[in-house]
C-alpha cells in the first residue's frame, strides 16, 4: 500500500520505518525542516534500539521517503496515520491539540478522493469525532473522507518490535463507513494479522480510551508497589519479597511491581493528568480522582530519594554525588518527566555537587539541567562521591563492579533507586547499600 504518517517525531518516526519495512511504500511529513533532513539522510533524532538500521535500509529500497508537502501527502495515498504529539498544555492537566488540528487544517483542503486517515496520537474521547467532522467539512471529497483511531502501544527501548509484532490492533469506526475503514486496516496490517494478532474493532470513543485506560492502570500498579514500600520501609519489610510474592497470583501479576523513583516519561505523566481533566469535562470527574494520588504517590518518590541522600551524608549542601542515569527508563534517551533527572537537579538546588552520566541522554538533559555536572563514564561521575545513585536500570549499572568503584569514590555509599543491584555482592565489598521499600542495608 501507499501511506503517509503525519509526523515524524518518535511515534511518527517510528511507525513510518516500521510500516515500509512491512513493505508499504511510506512517506514521512512533517513542518521541521531539520528533523525532515536528518531521517532524509538515515539519522534518527532520538535513540531507539534497531530503529535507525530499519530506516536506512528502506530509504535504500525506496519504500521510504520524507517531505514537508502536505499537497503531496494528499496526492500520495489515500491511507493517512496522524502521529504527532500530544503534550501537556502549559499551567493546565489537559492535553495540548494545537499539533493535530494543525494537521487537519493543512491537510483536509487537499483531500479530493476517498480517503481514510487513522489517528494514532493519545488524544482525549471526542478528539475523533470532531476531527471527522472538521475534515468532511473541508475536504472538496466531503462524505468520503473517514477519521478513525487506531492506538499505539509503543514501549520506549521495544518501539520496533512493538509496531512490528504487536500484542493487539485496536480500530475505533464511525459507524457509517465502518466497512471501508476495517478492509483498509486489515490491507495495512495484513502481515501481523497473518500472525493471530489480535484485531478489535470498537467505536472511536472505545478506542481513543484504550490507550489512557491502559496507562492509567499501569501508572496505578506502579504507585501501588511505590506505596507499598513506604509501609515496608515503617515497618522493616522488604517491598522485593513482598512483590515477588504477590505477583505470583496471576490476577496481579509480576510485572510493574518493582518499586523504585517512580514513572516517568512523554506517556504516564501526562496522559493520567489529561485523562482526568478529561473525565471532569465530560461530568465523570468523581470516576478518576484515585489518580491524583497515582499522581502525587509517583512525585513524592522523587523527594523521597533526596531526604535518603540527606540521611545516609548527614547533609546535602557540599555533597559530592554521583547520579548514574538520566533517561527516564534505560535504552531511551527521553528524559522528559524524568524522576532521575528531577533528582539530579533537586541534590544541586540544595547545594550537592551533582556529576551525570547516561549512556544517551546526556544531550537531552543539558537542555534541560544545563548546570550539572554531565561526565563521559562511569568512573568519571562517581570520582571521588561521598554517595552514589543509580537512578536508571542501564545493563552498564547493573553489571558494574562494586570492587572497583570502591577505589574510585571516596566514601562507598549506594542508593540503589531502581532496585535493580544485587544487594549483597556489594555489601559484601564494603559498600552501605540503601535501597527503596527495603530494610536499610548496613555496611558489612
């Protein structure tokens, strides 16, 4: 098939890559000239394991290609999926449509054939129907141009296996064109479709729901954890065994119950806070109001990792920290809403010399953090610390050797963020050890 995706950002980016290497011919549209340039010539702006391979490897094929033409979009395909991004509006909870409408506007006059355009952007319930009746109303094609949602569920660090080889497909319909628009999703997907993938056709209310609903839930499941810890922490407990333990009912489940610095991210964040601003303008505000402590539990394990600091050096101010990690997760470089960035950046504001090193993200946070202190290794952050954190699950951090960062600190102190050392190997080599939820851990 022909296809073009709206947006060549990280989702947009993606899912253009991904679907050529399907075998579709795809092009990528998008306003910024410099990020049209780079996918042009093979560079992905933002690191994805696998993705920059898949791309290169399609331009070479000529089954991908990008402009800034929005007419030649609409003469290229007559299957558009709209990906650009939602952010949080600046001051408020709700989600930020200024980049969709643009879309819309600049596209709906140029459609003058039966067309389909697939929304995958996280949008607030409505979103679709609104913009199905704003493009019919601009479009010389009118009645024959179909809005429809099909969410992503894209993992940041599984981006490319989850567009590829996907757990589920969800297609939101108007009713009045449901056929045309299913046959056209079927075509698009037809490989995974060969594979059993789950296929769900719903409403395009059902659909824009999907995707907050599932991110609700796992910031839940992961607040739940976070709560939980601060109980096992008053009473002695240790949250590891505690979780390992209940995560084998399989109504629960093991996975996002590790407790940690909490959630963070372009997803969770601001799609549970749009959801809720959402639920209170459609009246159903009361439904969602357990997500504000979602919300304030996650935020509070931030402060929480900063007053250990303060309890295991006796002070911040002049404390020489070593923070390993900025991403908000590993094999990304986001650090948007980053809790290791956040506490990075509360140790200096409260007088700690702060050193950074991530694997990646290290040009993404001096945008944001710009005064720290960013090193090119390991070792170079953690010379000479009085403490050390490890506040992203990089394979690099979790496989370190304690026996030789002991020769590289000054005082051998581990706040280990994410749970994700093995406690007793560094124990055992002289470190204290202080993790989350857990009992705190003496220096043997």
């Amino acid at each position: 098939m022909r296809l073009t995706v709206l947006g060549t950002g990280y989702l947009g980016a993606t899912h253009a890559a991904c679907m050529a290497e399907l075998g579709h011919e795809v092009l990528g549209v998008d306003v910024d000239a410099a990020k049209l340039a780079k996918l042009q010539a093979g560079e992905v702006p933002f690191y994805e394991p696998g993705l920059e391979e898949i791309v290169q490897r399609n331009l070479s094929a000529g089954r991908l290609r990008f402009t800034s033409s929005y007419q030649e979009a609409a003469d290229f395909a007559d299957v558009h999926f709209l990906a650009v991004g939602t952010p949080q509006k600046r001051g408020e909870y709700a989600a930020d449509l200024t980049h969709v409408d643009s879309v819309i506007d600049s596209l709906a006059p140029l459609i003058s054939k039966p067309t389909v355009i697939f929304g995958k952007s996280t949008v607030p319930v409505g979103t679709a129907e609104r913009l199905g009746a704003l493009v019919r109303e601009r479009s010389p094609a009118r009645v024959h141009v179909e809005v429809a949602w099909n969410p992503e569920f894209l993992r940041e660090g599984y981006a490319v296996r989850d567009t590829l080889m996907p757990d589920r497909i969800v297609i939101g319909v108007g009713s009045a064109t449901s056929d045309r628009v299913e046959r056209a999703a079927r075509e698009v997907y037809a490989s995974q479709l060969a594979e059993d993938c789950p296929f769900m056709v719903t409403d395009l209310a059902t659909a824009e729901l999907v995707k907050v609903s599932a991110n609700a839930f796992l910031a839940t499941k992961i607040s739940f954890i976070n709560a939980i810890a601060e109980v096992c922490e008053a009473a002695g407990a240790d949250v590891r065994l505690l979780a390992e333990a209940i995560g084998y009912d399989d109504r629960i489940g093991k996975k996002f119950l590790k407790a940690g610095i909490g959630f963070g991210g372009g997803c969770l964040p601001k799609d549970i806070r749009a959801f809720m601003a959402r639920a209170g303008e459609l009246g159903a505000d009361e439904a969602l109001t357990f997500l504000r402590e979602v919300d304030n539990i996650n935020v509070r394990r931030r402060t929480k990792t900063v007053e250990i600091v303060r309890q295991m050096c006796g002070s911040i101010l002049g404390t020489r920290v070593a923070v390993l990690g900025a991403a908000f997760k590993p094999d990304s470089d986001d650090v948007r809403d980053s809790p290791a960035l956040n506490i990075a950046g509360q140790l200096q504001l409260q007088g700690a010399a702060v050193a950074v090193y991530d694997p990646k993200a290290i040009e993404n946070s001096k945008r944001i953090f710009p005064t720290l202190d960013y090193q090119a290794s390991i070792d170079d952050a953690c010379r000479n610390a009085d403490v050390v954190l490890v506040l992203t699950e990089w394979e690099e951090f979790t496989t370190v050797d304690p026996g030789h960062l002991m020769d590289v600190v000054r005082t051998p102190r581990i706040i280990d963020g994410r749970n994700c050392l093995d406690q007793q190997r560094w124990m055992d080599v002289g470190w204290t050890y202080r993790g989350l939820g857990i009992s705190i851990g003496e220096r043997a």
